[in-house]
C-alpha cells in the first residue's frame, strides 16, 4: 500500500518515512503543499499524512481541495496545533483523523489501520482468487479458510495481483507497488517475494509470463 506523507519538518519527515517503511508501506514524502497536490493527481494513494503548516500551499488548503475535487482518500492530519478549536477545524476541513505532535509512532501506525480500513469499507472489499482470500484493510491473507503470515513486502505483491486479477503486472509495476520514490530498488526483490508468495500458497497461484512479467493463474 503506498502513503503520501506531507512533512516540512526534515527530521521528522525522515523518521516518519523510515518507520512507516518497516511496517510495509510505499512512503512518497514531499516537503511541500504543491507538490503533494501534483502527486495526489497523478498517483494513487491508500492514505495521506498531512502536516498543516507547510510552504507552497498550506495542509488546510490541500485538503479543503481535495475534498472539493470529491476525493475520499483517507487524510490523517499529523501537526502541533493542539487546540479544540484546531481538532475541530481540521476535521472539518474533511480530515479522517487528528493526530497532535509529538506522537507514538505505534499509535500513528493504528490510526493509519483505522483510516485505511473506513476508507476499505467504503471502497475495497475482501479480494478473493480460487482458495486464497486477501483482507487489503486487515492486511490478512488466508488459504481455505486458515491464516498465512506474509512478509509486509509478500502482502503488497499479492494484493496488487489479485487487484488486476489474471492481468500481467510487470517487474517494474510491481517495483512501484514495493518502493518509494527515491528508495533503492533491490535487482531481484520481486523475484524474491513471488517465490515466497509461491512456497506459502501454492506454486501453481502466480505464473511467469515470459517476458512481460506475472499474473495469477486461472482459479483450479
């Protein structure tokens, strides 16, 4: 799943990114509003984290267009203005969620779950393929019925094929769902990640389309 986070602050933009990294995100971190309005028009996102308070255009002006624009991308305000009055302001303004700093990170891991889980309701049910049943809010993956435990990386790369159905992903499109922007792209991850996804569900699950990339095989 990939997230949006807006954050001037160079520190803590850092440490947001590098945390929400381990816990299985796609992280594209912009410092400023405008370009964060660019990247909402061109790239899909799971969910946004959103400081109030940034150059080119403010968080309460990203927002306040997005949701004009009907957008019900899930938006977590992260910022210091700590006043009722502010809280309220910004969910108002359309926010999913408030969040005052300084915070837990733990505690702005589950907020984001939660966030992404309304906006699952709304939007993206259960994906199921044959056997296999992908839970994208829940982030669980069960096989007839019992659970299977995949990495964070192993879970992106199946949810993005069972979103396509038996359409062929690239390698380069699934780099994409694995990695943010400027991350390091590691030569054979996906490789890596298919023969995992392979070895926990069923090696007959994911083709090889020679050439072109992978795709779910036809359900038995």
């Amino acid at each position: 799943m990939r997230i949006l986070l807006v954050e001037d602050d160079p520190s803590l933009g850092a440490t947001l990114q590098s945390w929400l990294q381990l816990d299985g995100y796609a992280v594209d971190w912009v410092r400023r509003g405008d370009l964060a309005e660019t990247a909402l028009r061109t790239q899909p996102y799971q969910c946004v984290l959103l400081d109030r308070g940034l150059p080119g255009l403010s968080g309460d002006g990203l927002l306040s267009g997005l949701r004009a624009r009907r957008s019900d991308v899930p938006v977590l305000m992260i910022t210091a203005r700590d006043t009722l009055h502010d809280r309220i302001e910004g969910l108002d303004l359309g926010a999913d969620d408030y969040l005052v700093k300084p915070f837990d990170l733990e505690e702005l891991s589950a907020r984001i779950r939660a966030a992404i889980r309304r906006g699952a309701r709304q939007a993206t049910a259960v994906l199921r393929h044959g056997r296999i049943e992908l839970d994208p809010a829940a982030k669980q993956v069960r096989r007839d019925g019992e659970p299977v435990v995949l990495t964070a990386r192993e879970f992106a790369v199946l949810h993005a094929l069972m979103l396509h159905g038996q359409q062929t992903l690239s390698r380069a499109q699934l780099e994409d769902v694995l990695y943010g922007w400027g991350e390091e792209v590691e030569s054979n991850a996906v490789e890596v990640h298919v023969h995992h996804l392979r070895r926990k569900l069923g090696r007959g699950l994911i083709r090889t389309v020679r050439g072109l990339g992978y795709a779910l095989a036809p359900p038995p």
